[in-house]
C-alpha cells in the first residue's frame, strides 16, 4: 500500500471503531450493554417458537435481569472503572428491540438518555420489525442523539437464511434498510461468516452486495456453535463443519477489501458464552484472531475498499 490508509492513526488497515469514536467525539466511547425485556418475533410464536438455529436466546448472558436503572448504572460503573472519563453509548442487544409499542420505547430509550454519561443509542433489531410508528420515533430520536440502528442480516442467501429460520428475505431487509437511509439514520449491519453449507464464495457474496449499499457500519460475526442450539445438533452429527482460524481470518480480510473504506468495521470477531461454547474453540483467543487479521493484510498489501467498486 503505497499510501497509508486513510480512516487510521496507527498500523491498521480498515476502519476501525476505535478510531471512528475518536474522530467523532474526541474521546474514547464505551458501549453499555443493556437488557430492554424485548422478545423476537422468531420466539414468541408470531413467525416462530425456536429462534434462528444459531440462537441461544439473543445474547442475553452478556446483561443482567434487572430493571434498566440498575443496569445502566452497573454498566456505567463498569466503565467508569477502565476510565474515569469515558461516555457511552446505550446498547440495547438482547432479542429484538424495536419489537413493542411506541411508548414502551420511550420509557426505555428515554430513560438511558437521561444519564449525563449516556451520549447516544445503539439499538439492536430486525428488518421486519421497523413499522412506521418505530421509524417516525427513531427518527425523532436521531435529530437529539448519537443513534445507530443495527440490523441483523447474517447472510445475503435467502436460501441460507431459510435453512438457519431468519424468517425474513433480502429483500425485506433492503426494504428497511432504505427507509433508515432516507431518514439519515446511522445503520450498522451484522453478518455471520461459517453459516451451515454457504461457502467462502457464498461469504464473500454477502460482503460484496452488503458493501455496495455503502453502510455507516459493519459487524463481522463469526458462527460460534453453542449448546442448546440447533446448530448444536448439526455439529454433534458431523454435517457443520466450524471454520478454522486460519480460514476466518482469510475471509474476514477478502471481505474488507469489498467494503468501502468510509463504513466503520464495528467487529471482526465476537464473543461466545464460554460456559456454552462448542466450537470452534480457538475464537476465545481474539487476539491471535485480531493480529491475524493484521499481519495478513499487510502481508498481501491489502486493505479496506481496496476491490470496492462503487455502484451510483
């Protein structure tokens, strides 16, 4: 790479969101992660009863059961403890938070904007669950704070999408997508790489048509097997094959190459509850995974945007 990439201070070669809090707010941002009470349509028997196959109840084990005030202060002082004078963004993650009526948002969302700490929203949930009502009140918020949408796509193969039970199509999700555009909403985008029977071309598709909609955000996710699921029973039966580490991380820096270099890689790895954790094992060192990722992108002199064809 002849000149350094654009969007970092430091040796990385995508755009990272430590480096897009800093431009932003000028300082380092934390995200409290928070329990809404919010169910999902794939749960409460609306469009299913079992969740996605992946599903192990929509990261619950990362919050505590307790009313939101206490939640968000544990979260602050959680923070506080790393740095004094950190901010925050509100994450609402757990199940579908867009999924209630109105004025249920409200008390939820307005409640975290109370806190002087608190400087902006990230609110997890589904294409499917963003009626008019919803869209009207996340734009209202958007004109009074810091808010990101994040949308779970997983994949862009319906066919995968059917398999794993998502219950909901690519084209749903442009359609929502879109909406969020035209209102000046921040939209970040979850994908899944080492879904059953989809392929590196199958990911790097997803990757490809994902970037031409030219996102604020992106978070790559890698499949993590966890007990309980029904991915759990496809692994234990030998049919899912959990990627490798070497084979992630490969992915993972082909795929960036196929987004433009201004949508902010929000993640490219993620967590799995250890203690329900299957395969593949080696995604609890995120280090090894992160440095990977670095070194092979220097190595093939490549970077973010790097195959990003820009579509009018």
């Amino acid at each position: 790479m002849s000149n350094k990439f654009l969007y970092s201070d430091d040796n990385k070669r995508y755009h990272t969101l430590y480096y897009h809090n800093k431009h932003t707010f000028g300082h380092r941002v934390y995200k409290a992660v928070l329990n809404g009470g919010f169910t999902c349509p794939n749960l409460d028997g609306t469009k299913g009863v079992n969740g996605c196959a992946f599903c192990d109840g929509g990261s619950g084990a990362f919050t505590k059961a307790l009313p939101l005030n206490q939640q968000l202060e544990l979260e602050l002082s959680r923070i506080k403890k790393q740095n004094p004078d950190a901010r925050a963004i509100a994450y609402f993650q757990v199940h579908t938070n867009t999924y209630a009526p109105v004025d249920y948002l409200q008390r939820l969302f307005e409640t975290a904007l109370q806190y002087p700490d608190i400087i902006g929203l990230s609110i997890g949930t589904r294409p499917d669950c963003l009626p008019g009502d919803v869209l009207a009140y996340l734009a209202d918020l958007n004109q009074r704070t810091y808010l990101t949408v994040e949308l779970g796509v997983q994949t862009v193969h319906d066919r995968t999408a059917r398999a794993f039970g998502r219950s909901y199509d690519f084209s749903e999700f442009v359609q929502s997508y879109e909406k969020l555009q035209k209102l000046h909403i921040r939209t970040c985008l979850h994908i899944i790489n080492g879904l059953y029977q989809e392929s590196f071309p199958d990911m790097l598709r997803t990757a490809e048509l994902l970037g031409r909609l030219r996102p604020q955000a992106v978070k790559i996710q890698l499949l993590h097997v966890l007990k309980d699921t029904r991915y759990a029973e496809l692994y234990q039966s030998g049919k899912l094959i959990p990627m490798t580490q070497e084979d992630y991380i490969f992915t993972v820096v082909k795929q960036l190459e196929l987004f433009p270099p201004e949508t902010v890689i929000e993640r490219v790895t993620g967590d799995g509850e250890k203690a329900k954790l299957l395969a593949p094992l080696w995604s609890m060192d995120k280090i090894r995974t992160l440095g990977g990722i670095d070194k092979l992108q220097s190595t093939f002199d490549t970077w973010q945007g790097k195959e990003y064809i820009h579509h009018d």
